[in-house]
C-alpha cells in the first residue's frame, strides 16, 4: 500500500513521535492516513484513465473520427465513470476523517458508510479479463495509436491503458487490510475498537463477495500473460503473489439465518417514469441510468445468463409458460429452452426456425462453452437488435447497480445499517413478463450485516421493475418497491419504528 512517490512521514505527529501508538509488525508505524494519501494517488490514476482515455473515445462516437463503438467502449472500461464518482466523494470524507482528533474511528465511519458501494467491484473485475483480451487483440490501428498517443502525453505520467485498468483490482483489499492491522492492534478496551471491528467485519464481508471474481481474475490473467508473454514484465499480480502479497483469496464469512424468528412488515412503490419535459427530473435521470445499462449490455448478457437461468420464469397473458427452477437437465440445455420461449413471443416464425436450428448445432459439452455458443447464436441468428436479445439485455447484475445505489442512499445510510444480499433460491428471482405490457421484474432480498440472532438484524425485500414499449425500443418507466421488511421478533420498538419508517412512503429512494 505504501507508495514512494509521495512519502510523508506516515504515523508519527510533529515532534516525529508515533501518533495513536499504532506500531506495527517489526517497528513499523500504522497510520491511518494510509489511505488517505493513497487514495489521492488512486484518484489520480482513475482520471487519467477516464479523462485521458475513456472521455476522447466518447466524444468520438459517432463521428467519422470514430474509434470504438458504445458497445467495445463499456467492454473495456465497464463502470468506470461511477467508480470515479464514488471515489471522489470517498477521498473527500477521509481527508476530513483524517484531521479529526480520534483518527481511527473517524476513518473506520467513512469506510462503513462507504462499503455498500465497493460492491461495484464485482461487475469491473468479472469484466477484467474480456477488457484486457480487447485491447491487446484488438487489430485496429486507430485504436493502437491512440493508446499509444496517449502514453507518451505526458499528462499520462507515462502509464497505459492496460496497466491503469487493472488497478482497481489491486485496490479493492487494501481497504480492509488497512483497517484490520489497526483493529489487530488496538486493544479490545480501547474506545475505537468497536467502530474498527465494525469496519473491519464488513469490508471483509464485502471483499470476500468479489473473491470468486479476484480468483477467475488471477487465474485468467496467468493464462492470458503465458499467451502474451511480453506482458510478463507489467503484470503486477504475478509480481505481488511473487513477494507473498495477498491482494485476492479472501474469505467469506457466512452467515446463517432461522426464517422463524422474523416478523412481517408492509409494502410501498415508487415510480420513476419520463416527465416529457424539456428540463429533465430527478426521476428522468434516474431511468436514464437504467436505460444506459440496458442499451449497452452486452458481454454481460453472455456471461449472466447462464448463472442465472434458474432463477428466471417467463409468463404471458394466459399464464406462467417457462419456469427453470424446478427442471432438470443440463444449464445449456435450460438456456436453450428459455432462449426458445422468449423468442417464440416476440419473434417470427422463420426467425424461429433459424433459431431453433442454430441451438441445436451448438456442440456445447462444458459449461465454458456456453458463453460463445449464446455470443454466436445472437450475434449471427438472432441479432443484437432483435426484441429476444432487448429481453435480455436486462437479466444480468449490473442492471442493479442504480437502484443498489439508492437503496444505499435512502435506506441503510439513514439508519446506520449496512447491508448483503441473502444468498437463497428466494434472494433473486427474475420475472419476464411478455404481452400488451412488456415489462422485467428483478426481485431481491438484503439483509443487515446484524447475526441473525442479534435483535437488530432484519431483511428487507425489494423489487426493480423496468417497462418497455411493445416493440422493446424504449424504456418507459422504472418501478423500485419495497415488497417486505422482516424483523427480529425481540428489536427494540423504537428501532423497529425507524425501519419500517425508512422503507415506507415518499420516503424511498427520494433524490
């Protein structure tokens, strides 16, 4: 974590004495501000990779000048822009956090706040590998030349596009490494222990939902630098596994409910539709980013829908047609199916019979096979334009995020709370619903970070529902309602009363 380009003097006050009597392994000092002066050196990097590189390929689009199109500039750079945005607005709590007189804790409350928001990780690491396979095998030439344009600049510092995108990989651990040296030393008495305990729990709690991903990462970029060897010099992953440092592999702590001890609570909605006004609303930027999501998704639906195709059923106006959650068979052989169904809704005959003819010669006999049979079959039978692949485009996580986001916002950050998903068949559900009305409705459950036997845990289950036009052109209104809150049968009232307040009425996911 410790960077030589700036190196003040890290946990000693000004007569050069430890601060906060943070003493490490072998003498060294733990200082909070770490992260704070990390952070800077983190932020810096992300605008280089946005404004140096991400925003002049956007401005682009479109224009005879064009480099990348939407679809391969969300492939490579995937969440950037809001990555930037969270941590801009991260930085600026730590530098308060860090001139305040009780250090630790003050820091430890940002990083609370804020860890909700780290789970965007999840999709930029899962995405890493297709990001780097694109840039180096991509063959045009415009595109060469401005990555390499751009590392000579020296506004660039010297550092190119592949280096700098995987740094929000290596970032994500350091967070919690940081806070759990200083919660190793700090003594259990100590007035900031609780509030670094708290910290520490739920960023490992956090970290560890991004492991599956970190391990794929590592394991696809072994592989990706044995094929591209001139790489092996920049891969800082190697190089930290190389000198015992442990950026992935993080464990993830489980948690175990008993559905018995929860109480019932009462059900809200909000609508956010189109205002048709020249000025836009709150609510019109906010289907906005659903909307962008939707229209650029890709790589993702490949890559979701097999993972998810138990979780989703198909109905129409005469009933539940499709419901793989209770079906044998292999996934593809599901996916084949669910691909089958929708399309027979939406599609031609004639294009249906391509269809079903493009399945069946798919030779898929491993499940890494799945994502290129489903790239091939909608890119070269259906299209990426067809209503089928439109349906799609909003069955995957990233479709979430916005509403995640709000839900951190108006819901857990008043009330103190933070919170996961409930890893159960009942924790995500997806509906498709097909007729005069087309419309998907992703359902979820989370859960405070509370033990289940402690008196304040309780669960909160919500809904995204995005509706279309009937030809899947345009996303006409995005609905988030709260569907059940469940709580401890022995949470104190006065607790239960700021709940149940914080997830009623206009309350909810208000900008």
């Amino acid at each position: 974590m410790e960077d030589t380009a700036e190196a003040p003097s890290r946990g000693k006050g000004k007569a050069g004495e430890p601060k906060d009597g943070e003493t490490g392994i072998f003498g060294f000092q733990i200082d909070p501000n770490e992260l704070v002066h990390t952070e800077k050196l983190y932020i810096e990097r992300l605008r280089i990779l946005l404004y140096h590189y991400h925003d002049p390929l956007k401005a682009l689009i479109g224009t005879k000048k064009e480099i990348l199109n939407e679809e391969d500039l969300r492939r490579v750079f995937n969440i950037l822009p809001l990555l930037h945005s969270f941590h801009e607005k991260l930085h600026k709590d730590l530098q308060a956090a860090g001139v305040s007189e009780r250090r630790k804790a003050a820091i430890a409350s940002v990083l609370v706040k804020h860890a909700p928001y780290l789970r965007m990780y999840k999709d930029y690491v899962n995405n890493m590998k297709a990001a780097l396979d694109f840039v180096i095998k991509s063959k045009s030439k415009k595109f060469k030349d401005f990555m390499l344009s751009k590392k000579l600049d020296p506004a660039a510092k010297n550092l190119d596009l592949m280096s700098l995108l995987v740094l929000p990989v290596h970032r994500l651990p350091q967070y919690k490494d940081l806070i759990v040296g200083l919660l190793e030393r700090t003594e259990t008495k100590d007035k900031d222990y609780e509030v670094l305990k708290k910290a520490a729990d739920l960023l490992s709690e956090v970290t560890g939902q991004v492991n599956a991903g970190l391990k794929n990462y590592e394991d696809s970029m072994a592989k990706f630098i044995d094929e591209n060897p001139k790489l092996k010099r920049k891969d800082k992953c190697a190089k930290d596994k190389k000198e015992g440092k442990k950026d992935g592999d993080l464990p993830l702590p489980t948690l175990r409910r008993k559905p018995s001890m929860l109480g019932t609570g009462t059900s809200v909605e909000r609508e956010f539709s189109r205002s048709g006004q020249e000025v836009k609303t709150k609510a019109d930027l906010f289907v906005e980013q659903f909307e962008r999501t939707w229209r650029n998704a890709q790589t993702v639906v490949y890559k979701d829908l097999p993972r998810l195709v138990r979780r989703i059923f198909v109905r129409t106006p005469t009933g539940e047609i499709f419901q793989c959650e209770d079906k044998k068979g292999s996934v593809w052989d599901n996916v084949r199916q669910l691909v089958t169904v929708v399309a027979k809704e939406l599609e031609t005959k004639e294009k249906c019979e391509e269809l079903e003819k493009a399945l069946n010669d798919q030779n898929v006999s491993h499940a890494s096979e799945i994502m290129p049979s489903l790239k091939n079959v909608f890119e070269k039978t259906l299209g990426l334009k067809s209503r089928t692949f439109s349906i799609f485009r909003t069955t995957h996580q990233s479709i979430l995020v916005p509403a995640m986001v709000k839900l951190a916002e108006t819901v857990f950050q008043p009330l103190g709370q933070n919170f996961k998903d409930v890893n159960r068949p009942d924790g995500w559900k997806i509906q498709i619903h097909i007729g005069e009305a087309i419309y998907v409705i992703h359902s979820r459950i989370e859960q405070s970070l509370h033990s289940p036997t402690d008196p304040l845990h309780f669960e909160c289950e919500w809904s995204l529902r995005l509706s279309f036009d009937k030809k899947l052109e345009d996303l006409k209104a995005v609905f988030v309602r709260i569907i059940d809150v469940k709580t401890h049968p022995e949470m104190p009232k006065d607790h239960k009363d700021k709940v149940l307040e914080a997830l009623k009425g206009e309350g909810y996911l208000i900008s």
